[in-house]
C-alpha cells in the first residue's frame, strides 16, 4: 500500500491543524479567569498544549502546497497574499476595530492588519509570515529545483544561522515587532523548506504502509500512548 498525499488529503490534514489549533489556543491558563489547578482534570489541560503541533503541520503545508504551484513567481505569490489579507482585513474591521475604535493608534492599526504587530487580533503572527514565504519561496524554491537536497539544506542552515545571529546580536527582539516577526520567519523556515523538498521529491509516494490492520494497529497504540500521558 502506498501513501497517496493529493490535495484531498492536504484539505482533510489543514482540517485537522484547525481543530488543533482551537484546541491549543483554549489551553492557555493565562487567559482563563479561574487558575488551572482548581480544574479536576487539569493534566489533561497541560496536555493540550501539545497540540501545538498545529503550528509544523501549518507551516509544513505552506511549503509542501507551494511546490504545486502553476507559476512560481511574485505575481502568484500577491495573488494568494491578496486572498488572505482581504478576509483577515474584514475579520480585522468588523469585529475588531469597532469595540477598540478608541485605543486604537493609526501605525498600530497598519501594523496589525498585516499581522505584525498583535495588540487586536492575538495570534496573527501567522499572517506575517505567510506574506514573508510568498515573498521567500519563489526564490528558495528555484534553488532548491536545481538540486533539491543540497540547496534545501543551504537554505535551511541560512535560515538557521541568520535567526541565532538575531538572537545573539539583538536579544531584546522581543520588544521590537519586526525583529520579532523576523525571528518568528526564520524560525519555521526550516520547516517550510522541508515540506516543499517532500513535495518536490514525492517522499510521501515512497512511504510503504505494510498493510491496513498494522496501521490500525499502530493508531491504536498511539492514541491509547495519548491517553495514559494526559492520567500520567
């Protein structure tokens, strides 16, 4: 049995993310109103935070949908930025921006609407960096056709080097939005980068599933593994 990853399947796994990430985002003590240990299941509210994996999988699809592009270039890339701007923009302006019209400064508003900076829409990072690979992967992507392997690895180290540097060389970056969206970027580059080469290699073609039972099987096991760590 081989492991078929079409567009279905990528549909169904961003699904997925989703749920995840709901999961996630309602799993942060610091924004309940009651402190976690007074909940009886509160180990299994730790455990949730675990589904921050949501965070790869989205990442991952970035690169992984971008290989299938018609045409890898700046006019495909402002297109699909375009096509997430305007539904965050009305989300931004219609249920934001009319309940904090008052505490709302004009260079914060533009900050915001591209997801820079987060004061009204939390969370909006991604945004910001889903400009910033739409804007990366034409060039990266390029490269890493030539000879997939070697410059997925070159632009991966780059990324990797040039977010330490930041660290190392500005460790206040948090205070400051675009180093901080800057770090954010580099930081899930890699996995960006992994998902295009996966894409571009049919890596996923190449996974044999042994049979259907033993996948049942191994799901079982990992699920029942879930359970038992969110008791543990």
């Amino acid at each position: 049995m081989v492991l078929e990853f079409g567009k279905d399947k990528t549909v169904l796994i961003k699904g997925v993310a989703i749920v995840f990430m709901i999961v996630l985002h309602c799993a942060i003590p610091a924004y309940w109103d009651v402190p976690l240990n007074e909940f009886s299941n509160s180990s299994l509210i730790q455990f949730m935070g675990t589904f921050k994996l949501c965070v790869g999988i989205f990442t991952f699809m970035v690169g992984y949908g971008y290989a299938f592009a018609k045409s890898k270039d700046m006019k495909y890339s402002l297109t699909h930025i375009r096509k997430l701007l305007i539904p965050f923009w009305v989300i931004l302006f219609v249920f934001t921006v009319p309940f904090c019209f008052n505490q709302i400064e004009a260079g914060n508003l533009v900050l915001n609407m591209f997801g820079i900076n987060s004061s009204l829409n939390w969370f909006s990072w991604f945004v910001t960096f889903f400009i910033y690979a739409m804007i990366v992967m034409p060039f990266a992507g390029r490269l890493i056709d030539r000879n997939p392997l070697p410059w997925a690895c070159v632009c991966i180290g780059t990324a990797f080097v040039t977010e330490v540097a930041l660290h190392g060389l500005y460790p206040s970056y948090q205070d400051n939005d675009w180093a901080q969206r800057l770090f954010d970027c580099l930081l899930q580059t890699p996995c960006m980068i992994l998902g295009y080469l996966f894409a571009r290699e049919h890596w996923f073609e190449k996974i044999s599933i042994p049979s259907y039972r033993l996948f049942l099987l191994l799901t079982f096991f990992i699920m029942g593994g879930g359970i038992v760590c969110t008791k543990c």
